[in-house]
C-alpha cells in the first residue's frame, strides 16, 4: 500500500514537471533575462492591410534602462505604416515614460530600426517585467502580397538596465510569420453561385477541367455568341 501511494506520488510529480517544461516552452511568456520576442507569432492578412505587431521582452526582474532593435522583413510583402502613430509606432504598455524613436528611412530595404531610453529617478517608471510590451509596430501588407508567407525578425543591438549595464543572454526567442489570405473575388463567388445552382442538372463544366469558375460562362457565352 505504501508503495502505491509512493508511486502515485512520483507519478504525479512527473506530470507536473513535463506540464511545468512544456509551459515553459510554449511561448506565454520568455523565462530567460534579455528574452525578446514578437506577438502575435503567426497572422494571417490580406494584401494591403493594415496590422499590429508588439515587441515584448523579459527584463529578468531589472529595471530596463535602453532597447536598440532592429525590425527587419521583406520589403517586397510588408511594410511599416508610418502615417499611423508616432512614424509607424507606438509605445508599449510597460514604456510610458520612456523616450522612445525609430529610424524609418531604411523601410524601403526591409529595416526598421526603433530605440528607447528611460533617465527617470522615479523606479516604478522603468519596465520590469517576465512579459514587459515595449513598443507597437503599425505594420502593413503591400498590395502584391497575395500568396505565400513572409517573417518578420528582430535583432538587437542593445539592451541594458538602468544603471547601463547590458542585460545577459540578451536573445531572440520568437519571430513573426505573416501569411497572405487567398480570397475568392465577389465575382468569382457570384458566378459560381449561378453555376452551381442548377436546378435542371445540366453540365455546365463545358470546358471539361472539371473546375466550375468564370471559363464556363466565358465558354458558353463564346457559344451562345457564335450560334
């Protein structure tokens, strides 16, 4: 009896450190000192569209005194919109009281870079936090971005605490995945509406690609037109 109470104890044990890893890794919230992360890590948006992406970090429980960050991504699907907020961004949740600026000039190449300082004597001023929201990117899908995926990366340049001390195992830990929505125009939805309801049971897939779309009306108009 004593053995199987023991045994249900380090069973239950077990499952409360692999839950306990698992979390760790799910991505909730970094566990490491100088973590830098983007969310949402996955979104999906149609092309010419406006979007939010957040930078958010784990302090690891100091006061955070800079960030110098690079936003990179493939100019030929994403942009950074910089008619909305402060040139494309907007300060975080946990920043305040920080000052903060970007440097858009390189937007055109894919690099967006964007920096924050706090000097404040005032300690609840400073962001310290395991899940701390730096700053907002107002980003936008370019109008040729209708297929595919496209990621949006960080890279730092410095992080480091209030007294200027860098911030050890300063690391990325999670990028952005940014996937085009492939939408069926209204046209296409209304001609295969028409085609489809077809209460007579003729086969309209006169074409034969056996693909009910706007090439069968274009053929039987073709053919209606020719006699």
């Amino acid at each position: 009896m004593v053995e199987t109470k023991m045994f249900g104890k380090l069973l239950a044990l077990k499952v409360f450190l692999v839950a306990a890893i698992t979390f760790s890794f799910s991505g909730a919230i970094r566990a490491a000192e100088g973590d830098v992360w983007i969310v949402p890590v996955d979104q999906q948006v149609d092309a010419d569209q406006n979007f939010d992406v957040e930078i958010r970090m784990n302090t690891g429980g100091k006061a955070l005194g800079a960030f110098n960050l690079y936003f990179d991504f493939n100019s030929t699907n994403i942009t950074v919109d910089i008619t909305q907020g402060t040139e494309g961004w907007d300060k975080g949740a946990d920043t305040p009281n920080y000052t903060i600026m970007a440097n858009p000039t390189d937007i055109a190449n894919g690099h967006y870079r964007v920096a924050g300082v706090n000097v404040s004597a005032n300690a609840g001023d400073y962001a310290n936090s395991g899940d701390a929201h730096l700053i907002t990117i107002h980003a936008q899908s370019t109008s040729s971005f209708v297929s595919g995926a496209s990621s949006l990366n960080l890279r730092i340049s410095e992080l480091s605490d209030d007294l200027g001390y860098p911030l050890s195992n300063s690391q990325i830990t999670g990028n952005c995945v940014v996937r085009a929505e492939t939408r069926v125009s209204l046209l296409d939805k209304c001609i295969k509406s028409i085609l489809t309801n077809n209460s007579d049971n003729i086969d309209l897939n006169v074409n034969g690609d056996s693909v009910l779309d706007i090439r069968d009306l274009q053929t039987i108009i073709n053919n209606i037109l020719a006699g």
